[in-house]
C-alpha cells in the first residue's frame, strides 16, 4: 500500500452533492483525491473514472487535450447514476508536472506528437503509476467497478492489483480540431480504445 486516507469532506458540484476524500503517498507526502457520490458500500460494480490532473485542460479550457471533456463528462455520468468515484490522480502530463507538460507542447507546436515530445525530453511516452488508483479504491473498500475508460493500460493494472472491472466504458468527448493529432497518437501509439470522427462529424 503506496497510500494512506487522510481526510474528507462534502463537495457539492453542479452534478451532485460529493464526498471528497485525500489520500497521502506515504513515501512522498504528494496528495490524491477521490470524489464519492452516494452508497459506495453495495457489493454491485461502481461507475468509476480515474481522471489524471491536467491543470491546462482541466482549469484552463485547452482545447489541446480532452481532459477537461471528460471530467466534466465523468461527473456528469456519476450524477446521473447518482453514485460512483471519481479518482483524481495527480500526476499532471502523464506524470512529467506542469513545466515539462509545457516544454512537451512547444516540441510539439514544431510537429512533434505526444509520445515523441516526452521521450525527447527524456520520459517514457507513459510515466504515471495507476498503482496508486487501486491503492485509493482499496482504501474506498471498492472491489469491483465499472470502468469509465478509453485506456486498456489502466484495466490491465487495475486488474492486476485485485480490483474487478465487469465492464469497460467508453468515454469519447472533446474531440476538435486542436486535439486531432494528440487523439491520433492516442490511439496509434498507446493503443487507445478511441473512434475518431474528424471535421466535426
């Protein structure tokens, strides 16, 4: 166990009234959260979306990603069902920060793509560690989940860790004509579970 819950409180959203709970790595103090939405304890699969931070799609409006599309998507979805988690891992730009996330978007202002700009600043194409997602969902005593997901990666991880996902949701929102290349890469570099529609379609 890579964690440990340290607190929580009410949150409520436009999309319902949630309990926000953080988490601490013990190793390095660095802090997560979860947003829970109604009876998490019912032993059927809970509506689950891992969102990784991104400050500039998340609190900036980028249209360069489709990060901030589907947070306020996955919300939306939890809201509706009226319960499931969100998981708010913090480990900005595929866990490269902030900064080098930027220096990562002037490289790719020059026609580099995601994965290439990462590796010329010397990270893999990937550097989070979804280990710490079924950290938090244990420590939330989640066993099994639905999972809201384009990413067969993070099934794969989860899965490996104990956690049960009986289903995988798709979750295609934000596409544009800012983010075609970075959706491209998506799908022909990480194996993304994408279908893109181009020019508006």
């Amino acid at each position: 166990m890579q964690l440990r819950r340290v607190t929580q409180a009410k949150l409520p959203t436009p999309w319902g009234s949630f309990t926000i709970v953080g988490f601490e790595e013990i190793a390095t103090g660095k802090d997560h959260a979860a947003l829970v939405l109604g009876d998490i304890t019912q032993s059927t699969p809970i509506l689950t979306r891992i969102h990784s931070e991104c400050l500039t799609g998340d609190a900036l409006f980028s249209l360069r990603c489709d990060c901030g599309f589907q947070l306020e998507s996955a919300l939306k979805q939890i809201g509706k069902e009226g319960r499931g988690i969100l998981i708010y891992h913090r480990q900005e730009g595929r866990n490269i920060g902030l900064i080098n996330k930027i220096k990562a978007y002037a490289l790719q202002d020059q026609g580099l793509d995601t994965v290439e700009a990462n590796e010329q600043l010397g990270f893999a194409a990937d550097e989070r560690n979804f280990l710490l997602c079924a950290d938090m969902l244990t420590l939330l005593g989640v066993k099994q989940i639905r999972l809201l997901t384009n990413n067969p990666e993070k099934v794969k991880v989860l899965e490996n860790s104990g956690i049960k996902i009986t289903e995988r949701i798709p979750l295609e929102v934000g596409e544009n004509p800012y983010n075609e290349h970075y959706l491209e890469t998506k799908v022909a570099k990480m194996g993304h579970l994408l279908h893109l529609h181009h020019n508006g379609h």
